[in-house]
C-alpha cells in the first residue's frame, strides 16, 4: 500500500524519508525476484534455464546497483527493518 502511494507521488513532492523508504522496499523486492529467479533455474526444463539465467543476472544486477545507492546515503537494513518495511507493501 504505502509503495504504491509514493510510487504515484510526483518525484518533486516526495520526502527524503519518501525516498529512503521507497528504495529500502525495492531492495526488499529485487532481493524476493532474485530468491525466486534462483528457485526456479533449479528445477526449469532445458527451454527455459537461459530466461532464469537472465533473470538471475538482471535481478543481480539491480541489487547490487540498488544496495550501492543505499550505502552512498548511508543506510542500513536490518531484518528487522526489513520485515517492518516488508508489510507497507502487502
């Protein structure tokens, strides 16, 4: 609920805080696709280990990417944060 009300927010009216948080849940969301990407490469048929393998570098890509913005602004998550975090998105 809260990403989708600060994803429709015009960027110009978020808060930092807005921001934190929005990027804090796409590392959350990348870090789940990324688990699930993993999961499924384990037990695709052959058509489909090359889609999962692209997944998996794609969703690599971005959390890394993701987690380095983090830390230039400094911020940290913990579990606790994350699960926390984890319920404004359900």
């Amino acid at each position: 609920m809260y990403e989708e009300y600060v994803k429709d927010m015009p960027v110009e009216e978020k808060t930092d805080e807005d921001k934190e948080i929005e990027l804090i849940l796409s590392i959350i969301k990348t870090k789940n696709e990324l688990e699930t990407a993993n999961r499924n490469f384990e037990y695709a048929d052959k058509e489909l280990i090359d889609y999962y393998t692209y997944q998996i570098k794609a969703n690599q890509a971005k959390l890394d990417y993701l987690v380095k913005k983090a830390k230039t602004k400094g911020l940290v998550l913990d579990m606790i944060s994350g699960i926390e975090l984890n319920s404004y998105s359900a």
